[in-house]
C-alpha cells in the first residue's frame, strides 16, 4: 500500500509538471488568441465602409511583415492610432473607426499585430512592441503625418500597447485615451483563468502596464474610460493605473453598466471624448 501512495503521489507530480510545462509553452495562444473564430482568414476593407484607404505592409526592425490600414482625411489636424483589442483583428474594428473618421474629421492609422489577421509572425510583448516601433517610425516620417496631432486610443490589450508608446514617443503624441485597460497579464490572469491563478507568475508575457505609466511625458494629457461591469479586467486596474498617471491633466469616466467589450457603446461615452478633444486639444 505504502508503494502504491509514493507511486499515485510520483504520478500526480509528474502530471502536473507536464500540465504546467504545457502551458508554459502554450501560453502565447491563451493570451494571444489570434486563431479565434477564423480571425486569421478574412480581414474586412475600409472600403465597405466608404473610407478611403491605402493597405501598407510594414517591415518591423526583425523582419515581420504587418498589414496596416492608412485612412487620411486630407482636411484633417489630427490622427488617431488605433491600437486593438485583443483576439480578432484590425477589420472587427472598421465600424467604430468610421464612427472616429466622421465624427472627429480625422485621419485614422490602425494596424493588425503580427499573427493577428494577414499580418506575419506570432504574437508575443516583445514582439508587438516591435510592431509598435515600426508604425512610429512610418509616421514620423511620412510627410502627411509627421504634421498631424496624434491621438492614441487603446482597448484593452490595445491599452497596453498605448501606454508603451506615449512612454516611449513623448515627443510624437499628444492625447492619450485608454479604455478597460490592465495592470498587467499577470494581474488580470486570476480574473480570466481562475483555474491558473496561482501559476500567473509563470506567465513570461507580462506587460506591467502598472510601472510603464508612471514614466509617461506628464505635460500628455489622458482620458481613462472604465466600465463598471467589466467581467474581464476589474474596474479597479483602471482605477489604479489613472491614480498613477503623473499628468494633472487626466480624467477618468465610469460607465456603470459598462462590459469589457461594451463600454464603447454607453451612453455618454463619445460625448466625453469629445469634451477630452476639445479640452486638450
């Protein structure tokens, strides 16, 4: 019997090392689920959506090839860089873009992360912060650009990707809009993978969202929009991450039946982007 319970014991371990080295090697698909409901096989146009566009393939510093929608508007002082959300891909996202376009007269650049629609690679933080590099460096040197005010506005995952740009390229942004945004994977691992809660330290795509915001430019102003309800990431990273914010010249709005991936359509949300913009820029 003695035998049997080292050996049941021996067993269990060594399952659940495999399991854990599983999901070790796995976890980029967890975090990164670019494969979802065939996100991978049809990115839709600006075009059906009767905004003009040029599609630009660009070439990170590694050697990844991202697709990138280019949707100017000639009369336009501003641009927004939509930075996604997670899962999905740059087209799930034309419907709310020509929203922006029309509302703001605005230029609007929005871009796919490698291994997310047609663009090449496989996600990853460092990764996605060389597609980031890469669409910076276009337009700062594109000469339609290079003269526009740039509005950066991130959801979620989206959210991470702003913070790491208005950190890195103070010189280039000049409005910072952040909706349902986390701390960190780290921290919002327990909240989407209950069952993984206790290994989330094991999780090598960190974006400490947490850390990099308080090293923003503070002279940038920031509008954090947070929905109450968010099943997702807790209202309260969005909390935390405005309290961090070194600029005076913030505002967080709550939306109290807001949901992860709802928040955009509550009642009153553009009409406080529109007060931020008018603001501060």
């Amino acid at each position: 019997m003695l035998r049997f319970l080292k050996m049941l014991v021996g067993g269990v371990f060594s399952l659940s090392a495999i399991s854990m080295a599983t999901l070790y090697a796995y976890q980029n698909k967890l975090v990164y689920p670019s494969w979802a409901q065939g996100a991978r096989n049809h990115v839709d146009t600006p075009d059906h959506y009767n905004l003009p566009f040029v599609e630009r393939k660009l070439m990170t510093q590694d050697g990844v090839q991202i697709r990138a929608f280019d949707i100017r508007n000639e009369n336009s002082t501003s641009t927004w860089l939509i930075l996604c959300p997670n899962a999905g891909n740059m087209g799930y996202f034309l419907p709310v873009v020509e929203f922006i376009y029309r509302r703001f007269n605005c230029s609007v650049f929005i871009y796919s992360y490698r291994g997310y629609g047609y663009s090449e690679g496989n996600p990853s933080e460092t990764g996605l912060k060389l597609d980031a590099d890469c669409v910076m460096s276009f337009l700062q040197q594109d000469d339609f650009y290079k003269t526009q005010k740039l509005v950066l506005f991130g959801r979620s995952l989206g959210g991470a990707n702003a913070i790491y740009i208005a950190r890195k390229y103070p010189h280039l942004c000049d409005a910072l809009i952040l909706e349902n945004t986390f701390l960190s994977i780290r921290k919002v691992i327990p909240h989407v993978f209950p069952f993984l809660r206790y290994f989330a330290s094991f999780c090598h795509e960190v974006w400490n969202s947490e850390q990099e915001i308080k090293k923003i430019d503070p002279t940038l102003p920031g509008l954090f929009l947070s929905g109450r309800k968010d099943e997702i990431v807790p209202p309260q990273h969005m909390e935390r991450l405005y309290a961090l914010y070194p600029s005076e010249h913030k505002s967080l709005i709550e939306f109290r039946l807001g949901h992860h991936n709802d928040t955009i359509v509550q009642d009153g949300y553009w009409d406080a982007v529109s007060l931020f913009l008018d603001k501060y820029l």
